[in-house]
C-alpha cells in the first residue's frame, strides 16, 4: 500500500508505511537492483520487508536522490539530500522522519504492545509511578518509546540511571521535556501521538517542542 499516515512537528515531516506487502512486492515498487540486491542478505524476510518499506518512504518524502548511509555508529544520515533522518520499523510498521534543520530521533510501537516485562529497562530500582494499572500501562509504552527516540537522537547507554521523564497520564497526543545526565546540552523534548494503534514519539534538542500532528 501507499504510505499510511504523514504527520508534522515543527518542520519535521514523519511517514508512516503499513506494511501489508511481502517483501518481493515491496521490490518491485522500489526498482532499484542495487538495494534489492542489499535486502537480499537479510535472513529474515520481515527485516528485508523493513528495509525497504524505508527506501520507498525516503523516495516519496525527499525523492529520487535521496539515500541512506550510516555512520559509524550506526546512526543513519542523508546523502544526495540535505536534513536529516531518524528510522524507525516494528511489527507491520515501517517509519521515517526528516527535518531540514536539526537531529531528531523517532521511535514507533503498536499500542497494543505490553512493555510491563521491560520496566527494569527504564525504571529505576524502587521507582514507581502511582498511575491506576490501566494508565501505567500505556505510560510504560510511551517511556519505552521516549527513551528509545532519545537513545536515536543522543546515543550513549545507561538510560535507566541517566534519563529523567515526567511521570503523568498520557493523551491522545501530548509533549513533555526530559533530561540526559552527563551529556553535552542534556535537555530534550518530546511530541508523542497515539494513532490508529501505533504510538509515535519524536525527540528533539532543547527544552520546547512543537505538536505533532497528523496531515
């Protein structure tokens, strides 16, 4: 199918693409042998569906010249295009955001995902929110995808001890700002929205960050 859903942030553009394709389909759409030939080495057939679910958003957000490279790291950068991407891909879903100006990160889960097992990943030891067990659940997602969008934007590890978020019940769609310790600048802001049973979340630099919004 074509991409799903487009959102804004500010002068961030994020795309979504539901993949309901096998990744044989998705190459043909794509018509490009050089990256066919790349998905090919992945042994999963869902990882080489992924892979190329994002070319096809990267053609259609920033056109043909576009393309993908990594830095050491393994963060993805632009070539043949200015601005700057963030990827993310889970279960059905494939995702890119580009803005024109600054680093971003993304990250997507589907709502229905259960991260309750993954606390001792983003909470502190004797931490607890206070939330009713039915909020707790979808804050829990939304800290998953928070400090996975940071972690994008930032790298670095120890999150757990180092991240500082709020701790609230979430919306339908919200922003909040949040803290890295030991890293240069450290104040982060993030726009989340909850959208036909996936949850984005958009990290940016700095302490403000604009709605995301759907188009």
């Amino acid at each position: 199918m074509p991409i799903a859903n487009r959102y804004t942030c500010g002068d961030v553009v994020v795309a979504v693409w539901a993949i309901e394709e096998t990744w044989e389909q998705l190459a043909v759409m794509l018509g490009n042998d050089a990256l066919l030939r790349h998905a090919r080495s992945f042994g999963s057939e869902a990882r080489r569906a992924e892979w190329l679910a994002v070319r096809l958003l990267l053609r259609a957000v920033l056109g043909s010249e576009a393309r993908i490279e990594y830095m050491d790291s393994g963060r993805p950068m632009l070539a043949g295009v200015g601005g700057y991407i963030s990827i993310s891909h889970t279960r059905g879903y494939a995702v890119l955001a580009h803005s024109p100006s600054q680093p971003i990160g993304i990250d997507a889960e589907p709502v229905t995902r259960k991260v309750g097992v993954a606390r001792s990943f983003v909470m502190r030891d004797g931490e607890h929110t206070a939330l009713p067990p039915e909020i707790e659940e979808k804050y829990m997602l939304l800290r998953w995808t928070a400090y996975e969008a940071v972690y994008k934007l930032a790298g670095g590890s120890d999150y757990k001890e180092r991240l500082s978020m709020p701790c609230f019940a979430p919306g339908p769609s919200g922003f909040f700002a949040v803290s890295l310790q030991g890293c240069r600048g450290g104040n982060y802001a993030l726009s989340y929205i909850f959208d036909e049973g996936l949850l984005l979340s958009l990290c940016v630099e700095g302490s403000v960050v604009p709605q995301i919004v759907r188009l």
